[in-house]
C-alpha cells in the first residue's frame, strides 16, 4: 500500500499536491512519503509473533540521510554493504549492534571501520575474508562477531542480474563442507566469534516458496554447525521479496514472516531480515516533465542516469500523469535524453500526455536514486519528503559546480 492517489482529478502524495512539487523544485525530483515508509515497517515489526528479532533495512535501496534517520528512530536495524553505508548508519545514530555488513569485498578500511564500532556482525563471504577479518582483529587485539553467509541452492529473484542464492553465484559460501570448515576454525580462533549463519536468495521474490526452502536449509545447516560449537545468535535470512511495479501480485510481510517462523518455530536463534524494497519502493516516485512529442514517443526530462533499472533490468515502472484522465487512448514510449538507445523508462506505455505535462514514474523508491549517475554531464535530481501537507527537500538538485568540484585543472 502506498499514499499516491488522485483527488480531484490531481495526483497527490499523502495531502500534497504533487504539481505544486514539480512547480518548486523542478523535475526530475524524487519524491517520497514518509506515511508509506512508517507504514511499510510497522507492517514487518508487527507480523512477527515470536520476540527479540531484528529488521535490518537494506541500506543499498535508498540511503538519503534523511530517510535512514527517520528508519533509525523507528527501531530498525541496517544492512549495509560498504564502508560509505556504514558511515550513513552511524551519522544518524544507529545502535552498532544492529548494523550487520554484508559484501563480498570487504577492504580492509572497511573492515576496520565495523571492528572499531563494534557491529553485530560481518556477514562474510569467502574463507579468504575469514583470515583477513583475524588478521585485522587479531593485531588490533579484538575479538570480532561474524556469522557465515552460505547460498542454499534457490533459484528465486525477478531478473538475472538480482539472483543471489545458487550455488556458483559471486556472493556467499557454496558448499556446506566449506561453511563447517570455516565454522570450526572461527571456534578455534582467538579473535572471531561465530554469531550467525546468513543467507540471501535474490531480489524481486514473488514465491514464498524459496522462502520456505531456504528456512528449511538455514536451520538444517545451523543444527550442523552447532553440533562443532556453540550456539548462535541468529539466523540471517535476508531480504527480496518481491512489490507490486505494474500489476504484479505480491506476497506481504505477514505471510513471508509466517512461514518463517512457522519452518524455525523450535529453533532458539532470533530471526534476522533484511528488507529493502518492499519498505523503500512504493514509497518513492520520480517526477520528469514531457519535453518533447515524436512519432510514438514521449520525450521526457529524466533519463537512465536518474532511473537505471528499465536499461539495467528491463524493469517495468507504472507511469501516470498528474493530471487524472478519464479515459486513456494513446499508447507511448518514454524515452530520456541521454544518448543511448537503452534510455527507455517505459515501452508501449498507455497514457495520455501533451509536451508540458508533468508524469510520474511509479514505484521508484528502491534502486532510483541511489543508482543514479552523472552520466552525459547531468545533474543528479533532488529528493523531497512529504510528511502529510508539507513538504522539505531532504536533498538539493546538484549544479555545475558539483559535477566539477573533485575534478583537477593542471593548467591552473
């Protein structure tokens, strides 16, 4: 659920005016609802039945400061992914020992930085990760929590490139053998501390059936694990499940958790999550004006650079116009001005729409934003909250200077 609606013929986020948006801070502009965020993490905290679980925001979907402060005071924890997030989680104040980092390539600045703010834990991806975490810790004289990040053979997410949980794919350990071996070494180790077993499937998930076998094969692994050691923690399940971009039915928070906790009912571990774009992507649109009409095509001001899923994944966005229509006779391409034929935001696309109008580009508070770019010299777009009548800028539109202002002139 989200609160973008038409009243009176105009399309209003919560009770703002979406045009009066457009009108005082341009387009393109992200704009989110502060409404569906609370909303969307109400949903998850209170779908569990079972006490002392933890949802850790997937930072990598949408990072504003703004955003993460407004998550942190709604008791959430974070995933992050890079020294960069982790950064951004602890500038808003977020509790250390709710911040799990994930990747597979962890520098040692980034290793550093979570050992020395003392983090739930580093979900580690390669045995080789293991020795440089011990290596690090060991000369710092600290004992470091981990948990194992293994990849339990399902094939589940929404496109290839967001497919996350086969054995072979880059990210965690393949083969059960490897994590037990890597487990008994943790517990023989000084300076490591094995907290919990972790895993994640994909993107984009619409079958909670992958859920289902994935709990199944996290607590099967956790029983192994536990017979060499001692008990854990929790058990890390990730993120991914899918949200509605067209007309996609998708599962809900309380039926994923359900069967979660239906599969560990009688395990002790707390049950971590990892949720991103079913509590940041109805949440967030993008505003871009109708520059120019040809042929079929709607030439619009946002571009694959404000908006990179349709050209990177083929993702499909609803697209509206502010202005309500009561029936709908065209059928468009929006295209960008970017030069590259990928600059797509929406194929055969029905809408009725002048040059001047102003569109909006649904479900874009996930992966939007935080994946745009600079690309043919263009300015990143700025990012509005609406809290119910008001509005803020939570981010400029960036100007000249800002392309420029890293980049060095040797002939001054």
């Amino acid at each position: 659920m989200d609160y973008f609606a038409y009243k009176n013929n105009k399309l209003y986020c919560e009770d703002v005016d979406l045009q009066d948006i457009a009108m005082q801070y341009g387009t393109p502009c992200y704009v989110y609802s502060k409404k569906t965020l609370e909303r969307h993490v109400d949903v998850y905290k209170k779908a569990f039945k079972s006490k002392d679980n933890l949802i850790c925001f997937s930072v990598k979907s949408l990072s504003n400061i703004s955003i993460l402060e407004f998550i942190n005071k709604k008791g959430c924890g974070f995933d992050v992914v890079s020294g960069g997030e982790l950064k951004r989680v602890l500038h808003v104040g977020a509790d250390p020992k709710k911040i799990i980092f994930s990747g597979v390539g962890k520098s040692y600045d980034e290793i550093l930085l979570g050992i020395q703010n003392n983090i739930l834990s580093f979900n580690i991806e390669s045995e080789a990760e293991v020795y440089r975490i011990e290596e690090i810790a060991s000369s710092k004289n600290k004992v470091v929590d981990i948990a194992i990040r293994f990849n339990p053979e399902v094939d589940s997410g929404g496109h290839e490139y967001i497919k996350t949980g086969r054995k072979g794919d880059k990210f965690g350990i393949s083969s059960d053998d490897s994590v037990l071996k890597i487990a008994n070494h943790i517990y023989q180790s000084k300076n490591l501390n094995l907290v919990g077993l972790a895993c994640h499937i994909g993107s984009q998930i619409l079958d909670l059936e992958s859920y289902r076998l994935t709990a199944q094969n996290i607590k099967k692994l956790s029983i192994n694990i536990k017979k060499i050691g001692h008990d854990l923690d929790f058990l890390d399940l990730g993120g991914g499940l899918g949200i509605p971009y067209e007309n996609d039915k998708t599962p809900s928070p309380e039926e994923l958790i359900s069967i979660i906790e239906q599969e560990l009912e009688d395990i002790d571990e707390r049950i971590v999550l990892e949720p991103g774009r079913s509590i940041s992507g109805n949440a967030g649109i993008l505003l871009t004006t109708v520059e120019y009409i040809k042929e079929n095509f709607l030439i619009v001001d946002a571009a694959m650079n404000d908006l990179l899923r349709p050209a990177l994944y083929k993702a499909k966005h609803d697209v509206w116009n502010l202005k309500e229509m009561e029936s709908i006779d065209q059928v468009w391409t929006i295209v960008g001005p970017v030069c590259e034929s990928s600059d797509v935001i929406a194929r055969e696309h029905s809408i009725n729409a002048n040059e001047g109008d102003v569109l909006a580009i649904k479900t874009a508070g996930a992966y939007g934003f935080v994946m745009s770019s600079n690309y043919n010299s263009r300015v990143r777009p700025a990012e509005v909250m609406v809290d119910g009548k008001t509005f803020n800028v939570i981010r400029s539109r960036e100007s000249f200077n800002d392309l420029i202002k890293n980049e060095i002139n040797l002939n001054d």
